[in-house]
C-alpha cells in the first residue's frame, strides 16, 4: 500500500470514479441483456 500513498490524492480519486463509471456500465448493459 506504500505505492498508493505515493500518488496525488486527485488521481487516486479519478481512478476510483473511473472504476465505478465502468462498472456500472457492465451491470447496466448485463441488466439490458438479460431482459425478455
């Protein structure tokens, strides 16, 4: 966890964001696709 510590506070929470951006597109397009 030493690296993490090391990045800029803004970045670490871009890539947060990012993540749950991205996974709620799958669970979005997953939820769409399983639809009758």
């Amino acid at each position: 966890m030493r690296g993490l510590a090391v990045w800029p506070n803004g970045l670490f929470q871009l890539g947060e964001a990012l993540l749950v951006f991205v996974v709620g597109v799958v669970v979005g397009v997953e939820m769409e696709r399983r639809r009758p």
